[in-house]
C-alpha cells in the first residue's frame, strides 16, 4: 500500500466516525427531549385510568364531561395528576394538552 492510499484510507475512516459520533450526539440529544417531553415516561406505566379519573373528577360539577375528558388525556400520557384539581406539574403531558380552540383540555 502506498502512503497516499493509506492517507486517503485514513481520511475515510476518520470522516465516517465523525459522521457516526455526529449522529449519536443527534440521536441522544432527541431521547433526552423526547424523554422529558414525555415526564420522564420511558415506557408507559399501567394506570388504572377509570378509578385516577373518579377520584379526579369526583368534585366537578359536570362529572360526565371530566370523566370522558380525563380517560382520554389519561389514555394519551398515561398518568393523571393527584387529587382533584392542580398538581399538574407531575403530568406535564395532561398539563399541555389543548383543545382544538386552544383551551387546557385535561381537567
């Protein structure tokens, strides 16, 4: 092997591992957003959404509307912040959810 063939042999490899470590930044970089986009949810956690959603909205006074509201943000993030109304910093995705007119849609 000459030595402009092993430069150039050199130079390649060199290019593909910075094009392989570029994209192992990127893709990490998009699992710690994905990652606290979800809440820190990696996986979805079984909830019983039915029985988090009665106690949720056991004090509203259009229990049928919460209801069908808070099973449909619990199906979609898969958590239902406690108590029965605020704290819903522990569920940043129900906290964000809107509406079509752009109204919190989780109760």
């Amino acid at each position: 092997m000459s030595l402009s063939s092993s430069l150039s042999l050199s130079l390649s490899l060199m290019a593909s591992t910075k094009g392989t470590l570029l994209f192992a930044v990127l893709l990490i970089f998009l699992i710690v957003d994905l990652h606290a986009y979800t809440g820190g949810a990696g996986a979805p956690e079984s909830i019983n959404c039915g029985s988090a959603c009665d106690y949720r909205c056991s004090k509203a006074s259009r229990h049928k509307i919460c209801i069908r509201a808070c099973n449909t943000c619990c199906e979609r993030c898969h958590c239902v912040p406690p108590g029965t109304s605020g704290n819903t910093d522990v569920c940043p995705c129900y906290a964000k959810m809107k509406t079509h007119g752009g109204r919190l849609k989780c109760p």
